[in-house]
C-alpha cells in the first residue's frame, strides 16, 4: 500500500532508512493531478532504482498573480492509486505552511536561461521552480530524479542549477507523452472545455507540420517559425504567448535549423496557458 508522507521530518526518516538498508531512491517531482505522463515518469524511475517517491505540491511560488494556482486541479485519491499503479511506495504531500512556514526567506534563482521563452511570459515563475526542486532535492536526497520534456526549458534549468550548485542528483528527462489525437498531456487540460480542448490541438499539429518541413529539407528557422504561426493563426480562440527555434543548449534563438534544436510554443486557449514542444535534431 502506497504511503502518504505530509511532514519533512517523516520523509527525510524514511529515506534514510531505506538507504541504510542500501536502497536506491528514484524520485518523481510533480504538482498533481497525474496523467499517463507523470505515469511513465513513475514507471522509468521504477524500473532504474528501488524505491520511488512522487511528490505532489502545488507550488504557489511559481505561479505568479494573475496565474492559475486556485484552479490547479487537484485529485490526491486519484493521485495515490496512479502513482501506486506506477509502482511509487510513497507520495510526499506537504501543506504550504510545511514548506514555507511563517518567516521563510531564501530562494534559489539560476540566470539567463530563465529570461527567455516562458520565464519572459512568466517572471519568477523559475525563481519558484528552481527553489522548491532544491528543497525537494533536500529532503527526498533521491540518486535519480525524473521530468518531463514538455517542459523542456525547466528540465534546462534544473540541469544548470544541479551542474552550478554540485547536487549529486541524476537528473533525468523523458519523452512528451501524447493524447491519441496529439495533444501534449497536461495536468492543465482537464480545465479546457470541449471546443477548447480541440481547438488546442493546433498546437501539436503546427509542431509536427515543422518537422515535417524540417525533414522535407528547409533549414531557415524563420520559414519553419511562419508555418507554426500561420497554422495557429487559423484558430480564432488561440492566442500565441511565443513560438521559439533556439539552440537546446543556450536557449539562444538560431537562424539555421542545424545541431540540436529546440521548437517550443506557448498559448492560451480559452483561459488555460499551454506549453509544447519538439526537439529536432539536424
Ligand atoms: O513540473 C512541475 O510539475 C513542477 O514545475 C515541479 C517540477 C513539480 C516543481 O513544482
């Protein structure tokens, strides 16, 4: 039976029992809601290490103020029997209070790679991020932890920061996960309404059309930004935030789709903030 941990104390007790006893601990950061994505997550880390954790916080230093914290779909029952079915033995779910409590102070912010693509459209939003992966790293102390490239820009800066600060933590990212019909899995779905669910599937559809000019040849990242926009353009209740072709490395935007690059968007449909992307290598 999976076990719900809510105090740091109790999981840092854990963890250090499990590794006296000579376990290796695989870890899942999430804020909830888990779909098929977070699964394969759970599922990878699963099959590399002995022991899984899945936190599920919803972070509020990473939403800014106008932002979607309120109606963050929350669902712990669902939560434990997915992550259970993943094959996790625990969930850590702190309250706020347990992770911030009164007169907390200290964040932990990288430069540079979070100016760009989301965190222009969202300031602090890396700034939260970055802080609450760190304390996380503090109390689940995994060897391995796992993220999702649908945000391929956090997974950049969680890179840096466990490089920049000598974390001794596997950082891991593995593959988008997909909706039959394209549509990137995300905890955020759930709040799009049923002629905004398919009018988001533009998004994908923009992105496989790039790389299928890709592949077709053109290497002029303007002409591959145009038929994204254009293709998003046509649906009325889709507003672009950004698309960006950058150097996956850098995140500095390229003019030549050559080496490694990553296109990336973001959108509102309706009231709901999406992010895709697809990693090209040419
Ligand atoms: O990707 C997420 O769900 C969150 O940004 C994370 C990594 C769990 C930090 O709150």
């Amino acid at each position: 039976m999976i076990k719900v941990i809510t105090t740091i104390e109790e999981m840092k007790k854990i963890i250090k029992d499990e590794k006296a006893q000579g376990k290796s601990i695989g870890f899942v950061p999430t804020m909830g809601y888990l779909h098929d994505g977070h699964i394969s997550l759970v599922k990878r880390a699963k099959a590399e290490n002995d022991v899984v954790v899945v936190s599920i916080f919803v972070n509020p230093t990473q939403f800014g103020v106008n932002e979607d914290y309120d109606v963050y779909p929350r669902d712990l029952e669902g939560d434990k029997a997915r992550s259970e079915e993943g094959g996790a033995q625990y969930i850590f779910h702190p309250t706020v209070e347990e992770m911030y409590p009164y007169g907390y102070q200290t964040f932990v912010e990288v430069f540079g790679i979070t100016d760009k693509l989301c965190g222009a459209s969202r300031p602090g939003h890396f700034r939260g991020v970055t802080t609450v992966v760190n304390k996380l790293f503090q109390i689940v102390s995994p060897h391995k932890a796992y993220f999702g490239l649908k945000d391929a820009q956090q997974v950049a800066v969680i890179e840096k920061m466990v490089r920049d600060l000598n974390i001794e933590i596997e950082v891991v990212p593995c593959p988008i996960v997909r909706e039959s019909d394209g549509l990137a899995m995300s905890s955020r779905n759930v709040n799009l309404s049923e002629t905004d669910r398919q009018s988001a599937l533009v998004l994908s559809k923009s992105l496989f059309k790039a790389k299928e000019a890709i592949e077709a040849g053109i290497q002029d990242a303007k002409a591959i930004y145009l038929i994204i926009e254009k293709n998003i353009s046509e649906e009325v209740s889709v507003h672009i935030d950004y698309i960006k072709i950058v150097d996956f490395d850098t995140l500095e935007d390229v003019t030549v789709i050559e080496g490694r690059v990553l296109i990336a968007l973001a959108a509102k449909v309706g009231k709901v903030r999406l992010i895709d992307n697809i990693i090209m290598e040419a």
